[in-house]
C-alpha cells in the first residue's frame, strides 16, 4: 500500500478483524504504548470491535500526561517572574500543584503557544531585552527538534534562550511497567513515530528479558489492526518476539542524523514520570556543558514540594491498572475544561479520548 486512505479501507478493517476473532483461543491483554494509538483505537471504534479476549490497555505513551508536577510548577513560576514561556498548546491546561500555564496567562504572565521550538528561538532572536524558555516536553519523537533549537541558539550567541527539559523515553518506561507487581501486560505495540527516530535495537533486550512480544505499529485503523493481528498471533503460538509492522517508516537503525542532533544536546538520566514515581535513566536532561541553555540551571527557580491532587487516579491510568470510566470523577469533576490530571487535557490523553469520541462531549 503507498497511500494513508488505505490504512484507513474499511474492506481491509473488517478483514483483520475477522482475522482476528478467528484467531483468539484465551484472554490476552495488549498494552498500546501511544497515546495517538490510543485516540485511533477509541475514535475509530477498534475497541468495540475487537472480540472479548482482546483487552486493550492504554500505556503511559502521552508525554504531557507523564510530565511530573514540579516541572508545571516551575514553568509556572518562570511565567510570573516575567520569563516568556512557550509551549505546545497541550500544555497550558496541564494543572500542576496549584496553578497551569492558562491561569499564569490569565493573569498576565507572557506565555505563547508554539508549534515550534524553532519559533522560539527566533522570539529570542527579536527581544534581547527578554528571556525566552521553551517547555521542552515529550518522548524521543520531539527531542531532535528541542536540541536543534539549543544548537540554533547557541550559534546566534543568543543568551537569553533556554529550554525546560522533560523528556521521557519509552523502552525504560516498558521496563518499569514489567516490574510493577500490578501489571498484567501479556505484549506491547511501540509507538512507530519514536521507533522512526531512534529504531527498534532498544526493544530487544525487553523482548528477550521478559519474554514478552512487541510490535512496532503506526496509528492509521489498518495499521493497529495488524498490529494487534501480528501481536495475538505470537501470543497464541507461544512466541516473544519483536516485529515491526511499521516498516514503511522505521528502520532497524532509526535516523541516526536525528540521533546525533539529541545527543550533541541531551544526555541520559534519571527522570521523575506523573503517577509513575522515579524511572531510572528514563530521561534527557541538558548537557552541563550547554548549562547557559538549561532553565534549571541558568534561573534561581524556587517552588515548593509537590503535591498530586489526590482526586486524580491518572498514575493507575496510565500504568493501564484502571480505564477512564473506572474513575468516579471522570466527565463530572473532571472535563476538559477543568481537568483534574493531565490525561483529560492532552490530545493524546486517555481519558480525553474517552471522552471527545465516547458520546460524552456531545451530550453537554
């Protein structure tokens, strides 16, 4: 196939899914890592589809979900010290301890909704006069682009750009999901746009280590379907393997001119994930030698301890213990208009996916 609208044939659709109610004997519980595989699955109606031995569970693959409180905290505390804070829009809403980025932009902090880190850079290049701070959140998908806007920076001497890094990485959070004595993941889809930067050598160890399939897949109907097929079909035979149903786009090595623009920037560390605690070597974190660059170090930022609203069960979410209509305060205490945890404000969250394409937003 060369074109999307045919990872979107309803033909070929309710051929793997014949395929695969035909091929399931026993329960088997797939966790999809993505939160774009996660929309695709709920807004497509994959789910209801699916024959009842298939359970699917939604992983912690949103990174605005995943980013820790403290980091909210202190975007927030930047903004009200006159720094100008930008942003993927996602973020704004992303309630951190007591305040988000909106209620900082409410009351006349300078925070700018971006869709690129590179548009930052050039807001930099504009007011000298001013600090400029990109809130540098997501997986391996979107850290060429953070770096690249540091390198930028620092070849037009600017110094009053930096970033604030929350990276996460998603082999390492797999990891953590295995070990957690609650998990009951029999195999995992990867997230094909990450596989595309970084490759797919980073899965095998998983694979071999805790005898568990994973299938690389992209996020079109067709492409999860298969997905799940490949995943199922392993399962049934009694096989652990690591496949790549997305080969049209990753390569075994990923793209290593990518990987070098992350590397010349970021280096591996320890990194705190929302309702996941602290991941051992789950994160970037800026180079001490690109400190000037790094809002954690080049700013004084003073914030209290943390504290997670206790209403929020976002952690148990997106560790795929419980499902958005598990929650008591899902689409009543919490819409996305007030949310009480990320997953009910990103565009790859849960709980956001539940509720724009489960009837509930129309209903209002």
């Amino acid at each position: 196939m060369k074109f999307l609208s045919e990872y979107r044939d309803a033909e070929v659709v309710n051929q793997y899914i014949e395929a695969i109610h035909g091929l399931v004997t026993r329960p088997w519980s797939i966790m999809e890592v993505c939160g774009g595989q996660t929309h695709s699955l709920v807004k497509n109606g994959i789910l209801q589809l699916l024959p009842k031995e298939i359970n699917m569970i939604h992983g912690p693959g949103c990174p605005v979900c995943v980013t820790p409180v403290d980091i909210i905290d202190k975007a927030v505390w930047l903004a009200d010290q006159g720094v100008v804070i930008c942003s993927f829009g996602d973020m704004l809403r992303v309630p951190g301890s007591k305040d988000s980025l909106l209620d900082a932009k409410a009351r006349g902090a300078d925070v700018r909704i971006l869709y690129s880190p590179l548009e930052a850079v050039q807001i930099a290049a504009k007011h000298p006069e001013r600090q400029v701070v990109f809130f540098a959140v997501g997986f391996e998908t979107t850290a060429p682009a953070n770096a690249l806007s540091v390198l930028m920076a620092q070849k037009q001497g600017l110094a009053n750009y930096s970033i604030l890094a929350s990276h996460v990485l998603v082999p390492p959070a797999i990891e953590a999901i295995m070990n957690d004595p609650e998990s009951r993941v029999d195999a995992f889809l990867a997230a094909g746009h990450v596989c595309t930067i970084m490759g797919i050598y980073e899965y095998y160890p998983l694979v071999e280590k805790h005898r568990v399939p994973i299938v690389v897949t992209g996020f079109e109907p067709v492409d999860l379907l298969q997905g799940i097929y490949m995943t199922a079909r392993q399962l049934e035979e009694g096989r652990a393997e690591l496949e790549n149903q997305y080969a049209r786009m990753v390569r075994e090595e990923g793209n290593p001119a990518a990987q070098d623009t992350i590397y010349q920037v970021f280096e591996v560390a320890d990194r705190l994930w929302r309702g996941m605690e602290m991941i051992p070597m789950s994160g970037y974190k800026v180079k001490a030698s690109l400190a000037d660059y790094d809002a954690e170090r080049k700013f004084d930022i003073q914030v209290s301890k943390p504290v997670e609203n206790p209403e929020c069960m976002a952690g148990e979410i997106m560790k795929g213990i419980k499902k958005p209509f598990d929650c008591p305060n899902f689409g009543n205490k919490c819409k996305p208009e007030n949310p009480l945890g990320a997953p009910m404000v990103s565009s790859e969250g849960a709980c956001a996916a539940y509720y724009h394409f489960s009837g509930m937003a129309l209903q209002e």
